[in-house]
C-alpha cells in the first residue's frame, strides 16, 4: 500500500492486508499525533487497509486561545 506523509511531504510503500496501528507501529509514528485518510473518509487505526489502497497521515494539530 502507498502512505502518504505530510512534514515534510513524502510517499513510502508498505505492505497492506493489515490494520492501521501496525502500520503506523512499522513507520514508528504514534497513532495520537496523527489523522489516517483514506480517500475522503477518516479512519481509525483498527482498520483494515489493503495492499491496493491508498493512505495519508497528516499531523494533528491543536492551539488556540486559552
């Protein structure tokens, strides 16, 4: 499958056919600190993604006035 990184932007293939929390345990990212997109839906790291499928992680983001 291909996943889609954001800061800085880049593309790595892994193996797909597994959930979405062993694949960002692979890529050693922690699942809090980022939203998993898979065309135009979110989608929760117990997940199951395909090999065929596509996708993007971008970072959560948080501020604001107290």
């Amino acid at each position: 499958m291909k996943v889609i990184l954001r800061n800085p932007r880049r593309e790595v293939e892994v193996a797909g056919g597994r959930r979405v929390k062993d694949v960002l345990r692979e890529l050693d990212i922690i699942p809090e600190t980022v939203l998993v997109i898979r065309g135009d839906e979110l989608i929760t790291a117990d997940q199951l993604v395909r090999e065929d499928e596509t996708i993007e992680l971008r970072p959560v983001m948080s501020g604001g006035a107290p």
